[in-house]
C-alpha cells in the first residue's frame, strides 16, 4: 500500500480571497482603512485565510488606556487582543466585525466603551471601519439607578450593557426589533444582520471583566461563530459566564435527585428512538435582572441537561453547546412556549418558529422536527421539566411521539404531565405550523386513554366544593412516634400513603416505629457484626436475616411496579435471592433476561440499583428500617435494539 494521505486544511481550500476587489491590492486597502480613523492604530497582520485582522490603540495619557491605568485591565485588555487572534474560521465566510467594551469610571459614573480596545475584521474594505468609528463615540451605562434618566445622548442603553450587568450572553438575529439603539440603527446601515455579546468572567477575579460583541452580516453561521468565541476566550484564560450555574440546585429541593433520574431516562429515550437531540429546560427567575426596554421579562429557561452524539449533523452540536451557554426567554422557541403554557408543542418544520433567535440559526443548516412536553416530579412539587425532542424531518411523528412519551413514563414513574393526568392519557398536542393568533391547530395521541383522574380544575364546580385540602401538622404526627406508620394513620383520621406524602414533605424520610430506639441502639453492634461476616467470607442465609424484616416469619411479600402494573410477590425466604428474584419476576412480566434492570426503595427514599446478592440483603434491611410491610422493587428497560419510526 502507498503512503498515508496526507491532511488537508479545508478551511484554506474554500476560503474566498480576503481581497473582494483583484484590482486593489492588500497593502492599500491596508493603508485606506488605517487612514479613516482619528488615531493611530496597531495591528496583526494575518498569517492565513481564516485568522483574523486585529486592531488596537494606546494613546499616552488617555483614560482609557489600560497600560497607564489599572494593571489588571492590562491584563484583560492583552488577553481579549490575543483571543480575538486566536479566533479561527473553520466552515463560513464571516463577515463582520468584533469588538470588546471595558468598564471605565469617569467621577462617580461607570460606563461601557470600546475606545483603545481591540476589535477584530476579515475584510478591510467591507464599510465596518464606519461602523467601528460609530461604536468610539458611543458609551453603555452601566449605572443601575440611572438607566432611565440620561441626558447625554451619546450615552447609551444596550445589550452590552444588559449583558455586562445580568451576566447572562445574547444571541440576536433580528436587528429590528433593537433599533431603538442608535449603534444598532448604525450597525443595519452597515448591512449587518445579526449580533452576539459575551459577557466576560476572568476566573482569576470572579467577576465581569467587560463585554465581547460581534456583529455579523449573516445569520447562518451565528452558532458557529457564538460556540467559536467561546472557544478562543478559554484559549486565553477567560470564558463567557455559564448560565447553567444559576440552576437552583439548592433552592429546589430534591432537585439533584430528579436531574440524576432524568439524565439516565434521557440517555434511554435518544438512544432508543435515534434522535439527533435531547435536553431539558427548567425556569429560572433572575433575581438581580436589570431591565432594558428591549428586555424586560425576568424568567427564563435554562438548560438542565441532555445528549448529543453529533450522529446526525453537526449543526446539532453546535445548537446543543450553544443552549449550555444561553438563557432562553419563556415564550421564545418550542422549549419557551412549553414552559409558558405548560401543554405539549410539536413543529414538524422548527424553521417556522420564527420567533426565537436560537432556533432560526440552528435551522439555517437542518431540517428537522421538534417536539417539547412539560412534566412535574413529586419530588420536587411545582418545578417545571420541558423535555425537547429533536430530530430529522422524514420520521412518522405521531407514533416517535407516542413512543417517547410511554418510554418516559416507564423510565420516570415519579413524573407526570404539568396539567396533571398521567403520562400515556389522551393528550392534546399544540401544532404550532398549523396554528395562528386566533386558533391553534392540534392533534391528540393516545386518544380514548384515561388511566389518571380528573385534575380538580376539570371538575365541576359542586364537585370542587367537597374536596378539602387536609391540613397535617408536624406536632400531631410527631405525637404519633412510636407506633406502627399503619397505626398512626388510623389514628390520624387520614390514609396510609397521605401520611407518607406528608411525611416526605416535612423530611421525615424514616417512620420512628415501635422497634426504632432498639435498632439505633443496637446499629453499631449489628453493622461490626456484618462487616465481620464480610471480612471472613460468610454466605448470609436468607433465614438469618429473617429477623430484620417485619413479615411472615416463612414467606416475604415483594411488590413490583412495572409501567402502570403492580404485581405482589410472596417468596418463601430460602428463596429470596437475587437470582431467584430476578427469574420470577421476569416469568410473571414475561420479559427476557438481561432486558431489565430492577431498582429498590431505601430508607432515605432513593431508589437503588439491585444487581447482587449483597444489594439484595441491603434491600431487606432497608425495607426493616422503612418499617414497611412488603419490599418494593421497581422494573425499569435496558436499552438493546434502537427504535426506528
């Protein structure tokens, strides 16, 4: 066999001349564009096609200039200047121009500019040496109690300013609807399109260090651009602050646990269905949100988790990357109209969601479908969960949807739809490319199914009248202590499970039964004891443990949950190994071997993961601490064979 071929950069095959006119050399276009602005300006020259021309000042003497002012914006003002030429264009013809806005105090005002800071163009001879000397008159205030009340007109409000101040980056292709702003008026005058800013965090300081904008005058390659900025500012040490560090992990309880159940049922139902995308939104209220005129809405989306394998086109990863870094505003996108309404949204074509800015330039390149369903969990109450679905065009989207939706329930038993009826109801389906302002178009699946009850809202209204919410005070269950959870109920007037509902909602994750003071007494005894067993090798006999579970003393009682079905099992005791556990339960669902995994409830209310002997004896014991009478197990799908609709 011959030599190994040899790589070639593609970007330098099929990136145009940097010269857009054969007739004027570089050197003069060079020497025209240096010519139009006031001061002198220091450049570097690029070595290759897809590396950009960078441009500075540094006036002795002026304000601005970081070398004779602060040190670290020095620092800062160095690092933006060698980001910007580490910038590299890989796949698009970029067209446009990036600039960095700094911070700078002027007596007892703080404002935004772009004076002796570097900036960054590909083509000399384009008209944005225009829209740059627009951008040096112009200053962004960032004074909070003054937004409203400027006088100067040259001091400006903005999305550098908004961004600098809510730390959250933009992605706009709609330059219309911000032409309140004269730089922005400025920027269509220069026929650009669309606009990014970046708000920068320095590690080093742990604050916003200043703002990177980047006009373009094509919306197509925005994402490219957005996830390359990014890439460039780690190069150098810096990064765009990350909006997923907003996510209220700590605020919401229970939380951590739920994301932990959604990722794994996440990566069921993408490689399952072979989609091209799948992730998660959650709202996120911004405390500290400056309002502009252009951007008043505090709550937003964040993206909780999801997956991506780059299977299908590349556009896919960069739409995934980008929604790692944006905030989303509700009501923009099918992610945003989900959260807003709570009901389920489908777009067979998502380039007709014309009115989210994220999505517009993901569609420039792919066409795909796209579908969002909003779920609850009951362990976290009222949070909000929209699952976005995305995928190409040439599937049968009635029954992937259906699919996916009855994989959710099977995988997130502790989920369910936002409006209240179980996942796999007849469900109604907002279909936004049929839909208008006066009428939404829809479709339902599922149709007929009823396997939930009527929420309260539905009923009627005599009906709603003799529902009562029962009131459970922590004091009253407390006097409870001591009894079995079966007794405390009956003597609380209420039923079994609302006392556990209660109970979990107040944090008492363990009933202090009858036997609770001895077993605390005795823990420390009975785990030395067990370690011992396990050190020396001893086989445990499901007779000896007998004692640590509250059952007949020949037989132990298992439920099993496995979609909407519960089966009871009653094992004699010499039988309870996982072995034994695992075919009986697969005889009575009728599954294959190895097609399930099977999870059980601990004291702490987590369901874990039962793959041995050894899970099985912590099984019982935990089931013994939850003073509960049966064990409760629950079956969930392994994925093997990839559904293709």
């Amino acid at each position: 066999m011959g030599d190994s071929p040899t790589m070639v950069n593609l970007s330098k095959i099929f990136r145009p001349r940097r010269n857009k006119f054969d007739e004027i050399s570089e050197d003069d276009q060079l020497c025209a564009f240096l010519a139009t602005f006031p001061t002198k300006l220091q450049y570097t020259k690029p070595e290759f096609y897809f590396i950009l021309w960078v441009f500075w000042s540094q006036q002795e003497g002026s304000q601005n200039n970081p070398s004779s002012s602060d040190p670290s914006q020095w620092v800062i003002h160095d690092k933006i200047k060698s980001s910007f030429y580490k910038f590299e264009l890989t796949l698009y013809d970029f067209d446009g121009i990036i600039q960095f806005w700094a911070p700078v105090n002027t007596g007892d005002r703080r404002f935004l500019t772009t004076s002796d800071q570097p900036f960054a163009i590909n083509y000399l001879n384009t008209g944005l040496d225009k829209f740059r000397l627009s951008s040096l008159k112009y200053r962004y205030s960032i004074d909070v109690n003054k937004l409203d009340v400027e006088d100067d007109p040259m001091i400006i409000t903005g999305a550098p300013a908004s961004a600098f101040l809510n730390q959250l980056p933009e992605l706009v292709l709609d330059l219309k609807a911000h032409h309140g702003c004269p730089l922005v008026r400025s920027a269509m005058e220069c026929d650009l399109l669309a606009y990014i800013v970046l708000p920068i965090c320095d590690p080093s300081q742990n604050c916003c260090v200043g703002v990177v904008e980047c006009f373009m005058k094509r919306c197509d390659c925005s994402l490219v651009i957005f996830n390359q900025l990014n890439q460039a500012l780690e190069k150098v040490g810096l990064r765009t602050f990350d909006v997923r560090e907003c996510l209220p992990h700590k605020s919401i309880q229970g939380l951590k646990h739920a994301k932990k159940d959604i990722e794994e049922a996440l990566k069921i139902v993408y490689e399952s269905h072979n989609l091209g995308l799948a992730q998660v939104w959650v709202p996120y209220e911004d405390e500290k949100h400056v309002g502009f005129s252009s951007q008043t809405n505090r709550t937003f989306a964040l993206k909780l988790t999801g997956l991506n394998n780059g299977c299908f086109d590349w556009s896919y990863n960069n739409y995934h990357n980008a929604c790692n870094m944006l905030a989303l505003r509700i009501g923009d996108g099918l992610a945003g109209k989900t959260l807003q309404n709570h009901e389920p949204h489908f777009c067979r074509d998502i380039s007709k969601l014309s009115n989210t800015d994220l999505l517009v330039s993901f569609t420039a390149n792919t066409k795909c479908s796209c579908f969002g369903i909003c779920l609850r969990s009951i362990d976290t109450s009222d949070f909000y969960y929209v699952f976005e679905f995305l995928w190409p065009r040439n599937r049968n989207y009635v029954i992937l949807i259906e699919s996916l939706v009855l994989t959710l329930k099977m995988c997130l038993p502790n989920f369910k739809l936002a409006s209240g009826p179980q996942l796999g109801d007849e469900l109604r389906i907002i279909d936004v490319e049929n839909s208008t302002r006066s009428k939404l178009g829809h479709f339902k699946i599922f149709k007929g199914n009823k396997l939930s009850r009527i929420p309260l809202e539905c009923m009627p209204n005599e009906a709603k009248f003799k529902t009562t919410v029962i009131e459970l005070p922590r004091k009253e269950i407390e006097q409870q202590f001591g009894t079995t959870m079966k007794k405390a109920a009956k003597s609380l007037k209420v039923s079994l499970s609302t006392l556990k509902r209660k109970c979990k909602v107040l944090g008492i994750y363990e009933w202090p039964g009858p036997k609770f003071v001895k077993r605390k007494v005795n823990d420390s005894r009975k785990d030395q004891r067990e370690m011992n067993e396990e050190d020396t090798g001893a086989i445990v006999d499901p007779l000896a443990i007998k004692g640590d579970v509250n059952f007949d003393e020949s037989s132990l009682s298992i439920k099993v949950e496995y979609a909407d079905d519960i089966i009871k099992l009653h094992l004699p005791l010499i039988l309870v190994t996982f072995i034994a556990l695992d075919k009986e339960i697969g005889n009575k669902l009728k599954l294959n071997r190895g097609s399930f995994k099977l999870k059980y409830l601990d004291e702490d209310g987590d369901w874990i993961l039962l793959g041995s002997e050894q899970d099985m004896k912590y099984c019982i014991r935990s089931s013994k601490k939850l003073d509960s009478i049966a064990i409760r197990l629950r079956v969930l799908p392994c994925v093997h064979n990839k559904y293709v609709a």
